[in-house]
C-alpha cells in the first residue's frame, strides 16, 4: 500500500516496519511517532532487532508484576470507521525464548479509545488473554466479543497462539450498520489466512473517535517478550 498511497483513496492510513533512524530510548518511536506509555510499576524493555531479512520490535516485559507493560499508540481520537471499509494489518509473535510463555503474554492490536490494558469504550481489536485469541467491537451503543476458532494447527484447541509461531492479522470493517452517523456492520480477524472470528453485529458510530495502539503486558513478576514486526491500517474514502 505505501507505494500507491493516494488521499483520493484513503481516508487515513499508518504504515509502520520499525527500519528507521530513530532510538528506543526516545519518547516517540518507529517512522509513525508511536508514543509510548508505562503500564503498572515498570516499563518495558524495547528494542529494535533484525533476523533473516526482517526488522522487528521486541518488547520484554519488565518483571515488576501483574499488568507491568507497555502502550505504543499513534494521536488521539484521530481514527474513525466508517461503512466504506478498512483494514488493519499486523504481524506478530511470541517468540520461542528459553523462559517465554504464551500464558504469561497479555496484548492487543487495532484501535481504542483508552491507553490502558483497560477495556475500550470504543475500538475493534484482537485481544490475547493468555494465549487465547478474542476479537472485540466495542461502542457506546453496544460491544461484541467473539472468542476465535481456528485451526489447531495455526491455534492450539482453536483458541490459542502457539510460540515461535509467526501471525500475520488483518482486521477488516465493512457494511453500514444503519446509525444516524453510519459505522462498519460487519468485521473480522483473520491470521494467516484463516478468518478465525467475524461478527455481523458491529454497532460502532461513524462519529466515534479512536486511536491506533498496541498493548503488551504480562503476568505477574514475569519477563516475557513480545515480537511487533509491523503495523498497517488504512480506512476508505467514499466515492
């Protein structure tokens, strides 16, 4: 998508690979200016790190208790969905380190309107609880959450994330929902090809504001890591 990024087309768009000049250290990061905040007692450790051709974002959990993590999010209430669709994309991985868990690991990718591990008031997200995949739509008229069923070879028992294992995710949005402000009807996740959760039932408001983010914490005085190797999202205009 960013070679043919056309304002004619989109009507916002965040492309993110993380292969830029910038620092960890700073208080903004990635090409985007993602801003970072601290969840629980202790920040994350982040770091910039590259393997067989693919740059990355490694969050390491910071081992001061439950729900210490991290906020990586993009300016506030600056994303909107509408009926004429959209797409977040998302790639990700709890990586097969020596200590690393998939039931220690807690994150979410998409959009919200809190920077928090909290639940959203408004936003459309894959969230991991343990390891097990949900999908949410939340809005002030009305929230659904659909629990995945995939197959076990991508998902074990259907539900949960297998470590060492590489995810692509989209999120994609559509349809008009019939509100005054018209908002998607229908949206899905799917990973690695397979649509693992969909629902036709999204009730979020075109009018409703939101913010691009993801979240990585974990359980209690564990350091546990998180691999981020891109985010994209883009939303279409009408024509």
């Amino acid at each position: 998508m960013s070679e043919n990024i056309s304002p004619a087309d989109y009507g916002w768009t965040v492309w993110e690979d993380w292969c830029d000049n910038d620092s960890v250290a700073d208080a903004e990061i990635g090409k985007m200016g993602w801003e970072i905040a601290i969840l629980g007692g202790g920040a994350e450790t982040l770091t910039f790190e590259t393997a067989q051709g693919e740059t990355f974002l490694r969050m390491t959990g910071a081992g001061g208790g439950t729900g210490d993590g991290s906020v990586l999010s993009l300016a506030a209430d600056k994303v909107s969905l509408g009926q004429y669709g959209g797409e977040c994309r998302f790639g990700f991985r709890i990586p097969d380190i020596t200590g690393n868990t998939v039931t220690g690991n807690h994150f979410k990718f998409g959009f919200s309107d809190v920077i928090t591990a909290g639940e959203p008031a408004v936003g459309l997200w894959m969230d991991v609880v343990a390891g097990v995949v949900e999908f949410d739509a939340a809005s002030a008229n009305g929230d659904v959450n659909v629990v995945a069923a995939g197959p076990t070879s991508l998902l074990t028992s259907g539900t949960t994330l297998i470590k060492g294992t590489t995810y692509d995710g989209i999120i994609r949005w559509s349809g008009n929902n019939g509100n005054a402000d018209p908002g998607p009807s229908y949206a899905s996740l799917t990973l690695n090809g397979h649509i693992v959760a969909e629902t036709s039932a999204v009730l979020i408001d075109g009018a409703e504001t939101m913010e691009a983010l993801f979240i990585h914490n974990t359980t209690a005085t564990d350091t546990l890591e998180l691999d981020c190797f891109y985010y994209e999202a883009f939303s279409y205009r009408a024509k």
